[in-house]
C-alpha cells in the first residue's frame, strides 16, 4: 500500500472523527476516551495533541487524491514514547496501518517505543510485529469502549530503524 503521511489539517477532523467512532473500530482499540461521542471534547483533545511539541502526529493518506484514511503519531515522555494509530474500518486489511506505522518509524528515529493493544485484537498485533514491536508484557486495564477489564499487551521497538 502506497501511504503518504502529512500533517493533520482542520479539514480532516470531521473524517477522524467519524473514524473514531466506528462500533468495530472502537471494540478493537478497547482503550478510548469515556464518550467518544462527543465532538466537543474530540475536538478539544486534537486541539491539545496538534498544538503539542512532544507530539508527532500525521494524517494518513493514499492515491492521487490524498484520500485522507486515518492518523498515525508517537507520544509521551522521551522515557516512555508510545505509537498509536487509527484506520478507518473501510481500508482495513489492505496494509494500510502497516505501511502508516512504518513510515513513522523512519519519522521517528528515536528508540525504544512502545505500543500497547487490546490482547484480542489480532489485526493490530500483526501491525506491530510486523513492524518489529515485541510482546514485553501484560496487565489487565479498563476498556471504556468495552466497559470492563481486559487484557493489554505492551510492546518494545528497540531496533534503530524499521524493519
């Protein structure tokens, strides 16, 4: 899949947004906020990550057109970086979160980075092995999507570069 990262543009939120609240989508990431629902503190929190230096956050995109298919950033304390990405449900299973999560790997040279998944969402977990992440952990969390306990897998990156 040929994928192209670029900054997120005001234009983009309402397709984000829409992503962000996709039943399946939201039942896989498990970790969301309470009420993803709600566009006001959607928009607050884009506000917040956009605005951020720590920040590396990018629009996914693919084709002629730029069609816009998700984001991709890396966050969080030069001690505990973390990867997260979200593809909307109609580009998955085409390498799309993939090819995104690569290309920010070679964005962000910094190592380790760690990631975290809902322990049953397969399709992310291939992601990141894919991408060289491996299991160095578990614990059980709350998922609000899920609105119980569930279990997490942490995953390390520690190569300098992508596979």
């Amino acid at each position: 899949m040929n994928v192209v990262l670029r900054e997120v543009r005001d234009a983009d939120l309402s397709v984000l947004h829409a992503q962000s609240i996709e039943p399946e989508a939201l039942h896989l990431a498990a970790f969301t906020a309470d009420d993803p629902t709600d566009r006001t503190r959607f928009d607050a929190h884009w506000s917040r990550i956009r605005t951020n230096p720590q920040v590396v956050l990018r629009a996914v995109t693919a084709g002629a057109d730029g069609e816009l298919l998700g984001h991709a950033a890396v966050y969080g304390s030069p001690d505990e970086r973390e990867v997260t990405y979200w593809i909307g449900r109609a580009h998955w299973g085409r390498g799309v979160a993939t090819a995104a999560l690569r290309a920010l790997l070679v964005t962000v040279p910094e190592r380790p980075l760690h990631a975290r998944v809902a322990a049953d969402n397969a399709g992310s977990l291939r992601v990141l092995h894919a991408c060289g992440f491996r299991v160095t952990g578990r614990e059980r969390s709350f998922a609000a999507a899920r609105g119980e306990e569930i279990e997490e897998l942490l995953l390390t990156l520690t190569a300098l570069t992508a596979p």
